[in-house]
C-alpha cells in the first residue's frame, strides 16, 4: 500500500496533466453541439461531400421515377437509392422537361447515331412477282355456226401449231344444206327479187363462209355437203373440245387457238406499292424457267381494283415472243425502278430512326438549344416508302436533327422516366412493379411520393449482356413463337396456353443478371409483357386476343433489340392492314411472311421491318 501511494505521489504531476487536458476537449466537444445538437447520420457525413460528385442521380431499383442528386432512402418503399447515371454537368434550368438527356459517355454507350433531316427526290426499287400470261387479244375460241356431226379432224392433239386458214376440221350438216339450195334458188330471182338473194348470201356468211365458198356453190349448182372449219389466225391449239365422230349444236365449243407471239408478263403489286408504278415505267424482269436471262418491257396497263382477298392489283407489260421462250404460266420476278408520280422534293428519313406502333410514326428530335445530348418524343405522319426511308408527310422541318440509330434504347429510358414514349405518349410516372405508395410505412403515416425530376438522363444498357440471361430470353422468344404460330393457326384456345408458357419462360429469367440501368429496364418490360400476357390468358375472343398481341410484340421487341437471344436471328414484321388498317408487328423466326393477324385470309399479307441478330 505504501508502495502504491508513493508511486502516485511521484506522478501526480503527469496525472493532474492528463485530467487538464480531458476536461478542456470534453468542454470543446460539448459546448459546440450545444442542446440544439443533432448527431450526424452515416448518410448525411459519410467522409465526402455527396453535392460535389459530378450530377450523380441515385435512384429506387423498384421505383425508377424516383431521382434525387443524393443518396437516402425512397420515399414509397424506404429502400436505399442506387446510382443511375451523371448529367456531365448540366444543370436542370438547361434541360427541357420534357427531353431525356445523355450523357457523352451514355451516347456513346448506346451507339447513338443522328442525322439531319434533308430534302431529297425519293426513288424506290418496287419488287414484283407475276406470271407469263397470253395476250387475250389474240385468242380465238372457234364455235359451230350450225349443227352436225363431225367427219374429219385434222387437229389431233392440243400443242399443235397451225396457221392463218388451215383446216381444224370438217362437218356435215343438213342445215347448211338447205341454207345452200336457198340460195340455189334465191338465184333465179336475183333480178326481180335482189334482196331475197342478198339475204340467202349473209346468212352463208354468217355461218363463215366466205364469199369465195359462196361463189364457188353459186358457180357448181351444187351444195357442200362437208363445210371445213378454217383455223381464223396462227398459232398453237391450247383446246380441242371435240373428237373425230362427235355430234355438236349450234354455239358449241369446237377450238381455241392462241397466237404466242406476243405475250403480257401479269405482276402483282401491292397496294403500298401503288404510288410508285406508272405507266410507262420500265420493268426489268426474268424467270425461273431461264436462269441468266434478262427482259425488260414497259408498264400498259395498271388494274384500277384491288382484289379484296390477296390486296393487290394487277400491273402488265407486253413482250414480243417471236422465239416462243416464255410460256403461259412462268413464274416471272420484276424490278420497277421508279420514283414519286408528282416527281417532286420531299423529306426523307431512315427506317431505322422510326419506331411503330400501327397507328402511330415516332421519331425522337435532338434538342437544338441544349448543351446536353437531348432528345424529344415527337409523332409524325408518314407518307410512302422509299427503300431504306420513308417520306414525313407531316411533323418533321428540313435542318431538324433526329436519332437514327438507338431509338429503341432512347425510348426504353423515356417511358422508364414517365416522359412521353412510343408505349405511353401522354407521358406519366414510369413502370411501377411494386406499388407501395399507399401502405403504412410505420408511425400510421402513408409515404409521400417523390416529384418528377425535370431533368432526364437516359437509362444506360451494359455494354455486354451476359450469355446467361440472353440464353433466358432465348427461351422466352421460342415460347413466343409458338404462341405467334397459333395466332397463325387462328387457334385462340392454343394462343392461350402458349402465353401462359411465355408468362412461365419470362417468370424464369434471373434479373440478377442485369445491373444498374439494364435491370431497372427489364423489370419495367418484365410487368408490361406479363400483364399483356395475362390478358391474352383470360380474353377468349380471338379478335380481341390479337388486338393484345399487337400490344404485346413492340414491348418484346424492345427487349430482345437491347438483351439480345444468344446468336440467334429474328425478323420483325409488319402488317399495314391489322387493327382495322391501322397495322402492327409481330416478330418471327423465318423471313416468309405468315401474318397471325388474319391466318389464312391475308397469310402472306406484310414485310419484314428490321432484323435482330444479337
């Protein structure tokens, strides 16, 4: 005891030093916070200041209409905010509010091309595909004048050629007969009653034959017992309605000959490609039947009526056939190389800066007055196709700058952000899965929900998707595909339980896959396609069934062009005359054209769009 008591007292000096000093930081500590202190969370002093990273937006995983310049909790479901994307610097007073911005690095990201919108005299290469056909001006279909039987033939077999005067056959008739002894007869009184033997002259002719026959009875006193049917042109017999021995009446059907020297090559265009076949245009064309060999011939005739089941209508071009190389019947494929009939300047954009929606032409516009990549929703009318583009009818100014190219990717983050999109043009919050806005989140008070952010940043795709989740996707998309073949099919009941297999496939992606901008657009395709899908599920009337589908096929579309199916190709298709000819897509695994939207009365109606091979 005494020991410790004097090692105290030896260093009770560098004790009452240390008690010094601890008192004078408690007081500093302390006396700063003062009773109006409030400790600091870990959120809101973290080390480093959240307000000078570079326009960071954080954003909710399940809410992705929620935006704040900083980290913290959503104000709807209480999880933590993630980094989406930085502004590069703009600030929201330069933005428009009704843009969805980039930044450099996003553009470039998501391969965003533009162009300026030009005028430009639009042409178009106008596919055709038809058959050789006979000229119908040069077909004669030969008929007994009178009855009786048949004594010779001299035709013995259809293909055969003849010419102008040749014999087909020879008849007897008692008629013809006794219409040559009234004749005989009208002879003798051919100076006191000249009409008399003037009518018993035309009706011989009637019966064809000709004056030389007639003067020859007139001449001999006798009657031709055998009256030989005499071929009227040149060319092939394609039917011989007789045989040797056969009794005809009067009327019937003995002959048709046709002259091939001359042929029409028939085309069938469709109605959309109307507007850009004239008269007069030139048509390069072959056939099947001679590989390598080329004709070309004028457009004659354009059919005014469209046939109301196959929606096309006849073009025609005449060809001289002196070597008899095309037949009736050769399939024939055309090119009409042609341009607008008013031939005038119009405004042309590429098909890859439009995205559709049946009734409804979208392009996104460059804001030109931003600092920023900025890009606004804007619905334009469409005039006619024009190869690679379309003529804008309505709704674009020659100067103006468009996307071309990631269109789909600058929707995607416009609807995500509630701003005006293809699925959703009237603008609103985005895709909300899991809706919690109206529950009690502790202490009975209901969350508020956040504002929208005035300045919008579009939604960044990684630059590889991993194999995994395409391979998932890929499954979804084979899924599809049976559900589209019983829309094919007209099969209702299948379209049902092929949707429920979609529903299932879309159920097994793992969205872990997806991170950050990818995820949040996934999840917010995700719920649109399944309640399309449940839809298609419960609706029993085919028609309206389809009128889903047609909803349902630019969403999934949307998420195979930014996913992708594994090095798998597919073709998205267009019908202009679905949804009462307001028209919708539908995506297939072939490029033959098998429309779902009407089965077997308009199969081969529509064309393909786009192609996806990612």
């Amino acid at each position: 005891m005494k020991k410790i008591i004097n090692n105290i007292k030896e260093n009770y000096k560098l004790v009452l030093g240390v008690l010094v000093i601890g008192i004078f930081l408690g007081w500093i500590f302390f006396h700063q916070g003062g009773e109006n202190a409030i400790p600091q969370t870990q959120t809101e002093n973290d080390g480093h200041d959240h307000a000078k990273e570079a326009g960071t937006i954080w954003t909710c995983s399940m809410h992705p209409q929620i935006k704040k310049d900083k980290p913290g909790k959503c104000p709807i479901c209480s999880m933590d905010l993630i980094p989406v994307q930085d502004h590069s610097g703009t600030t929201d007073e330069e933005l428009d509010a009704e843009a969805i911005t980039l930044s450099d690095a996003a553009a470039r990201l998501a391969q965003i091309e533009t162009m300026k919108v030009v005028r430009g005299k639009p042409t178009k290469e106008v596919y055709l595909q038809g058959k050789v056909h006979a000229d119908e001006r040069n077909i004669a279909e030969l008929t007994a004048r009178f009855g009786g039987r048949i004594e010779k033939l001299f035709v013995n077999f259809t293909g055969q050629n003849v010419r102008k005067g040749e014999k087909l056959a020879t008849i007897y008739s008692p008629g013809l007969v006794t219409a040559q002894r009234e004749l005989l007869e009208a002879i003798s009184f051919k100076e006191t009653r000249p009409a008399l033997y003037r009518a018993s002259r035309a009706k011989l002719k009637l019966w064809d034959l000709t004056d030389g026959q007639i003067d020859e009875i007139e001449q001999s006193g006798d009657p031709i017992v055998y009256f030989d049917v005499l071929s009227p042109i040149s060319g092939t017999v394609m039917k011989r309605h007789v045989a040797l021995g056969d009794y005809v009446k009067e009327g019937s059907a003995l002959f048709q000959v046709i002259d091939l020297k001359k042929v029409w090559v028939m085309f069938d265009a469709y109605e959309s490609d109307l507007p850009w076949i004239k008269l007069n245009d030139k048509v390069n064309f072959s056939v099947q039947a001679l590989p390598g060999k080329s004709f070309s011939a004028r457009v004659t005739y354009i059919d005014p009526f469209l046939n109301a089941r196959t929606r096309v209508a006849k073009v025609r071009v005449e060809m001289q056939n002196k070597k008899m190389e095309l037949k009736p019947e050769m399939f024939a494929n055309g090119i009409v190389d042609s341009d607008l009939a008013d031939n005038s300047s119009e405004i042309l954009i590429p098909k890859s800066s439009i995205l559709w929606t049946g009734k409804r032409a979208i392009v996104y516009v460059k804001s030109p007055n931003s600092k920023a990549t900025s890009f606004k929703y804007r619905e334009i009318v469409l005039g006619p196709e024009a190869g690679n583009f379309y003529v804008v009818a309505k709704g674009l100014m020659e100067g103006e700058t468009i996307a071309t190219n990631g269109v789909f990717k600058i929707d995607a983050a416009s609807q995500l952000q509630g701003l005006p999109s293809m699925m959703n043009p009237e603008g609103g919050a985005g895709s909300t899965p899991h809706d919690m806005s109206k529950m009690d989140m502790g202490g009975g008070k209901k969350a508020k929900t956040a504002k929208k952010s005035k300045s919008m940043s579009k939604m960044e795709k990684p630059a590889k998707t991993a194999v995994e989740f395409k391979t998932q996707l890929k499954a979804v998309y084979e899924a599809y595909i049976k559900m589209k073949d019983a829309f094919v099919a007209s099969d209702g009941k299948t379209a049902a339980a092929m949707a429920a297999k979609v529903k299932k496939a879309i159920g097994n992606t793992d969205m872990a896959l997806l991170k950050g901008d990818a995820h949040i657009m996934w999840m917010g395709q995700m719920t649109k396609l399944n309640s399309l899908l449940e839809e298609i599920i419960n609706e029993g009337n085919i028609e309206k069934q389809r009128f889903i589908f047609s909803k349902f096929n630019p969403v999934f579309a949307e998420s195979i062009k930014n996913f992708g199916l594994n090095n798998t190709t597919a073709y998205y298709q267009f019908c202009p005359m679905a949804n009462d000819r307001g028209g919708a897509y539908w995506i297939s695994e072939s490029k033959e054209i098998k429309n779902p939207y009407f089965g077997d009365k308009m199969l081969g109606c529509g064309e393909t769009k786009e192609t996806f091979n990612n």
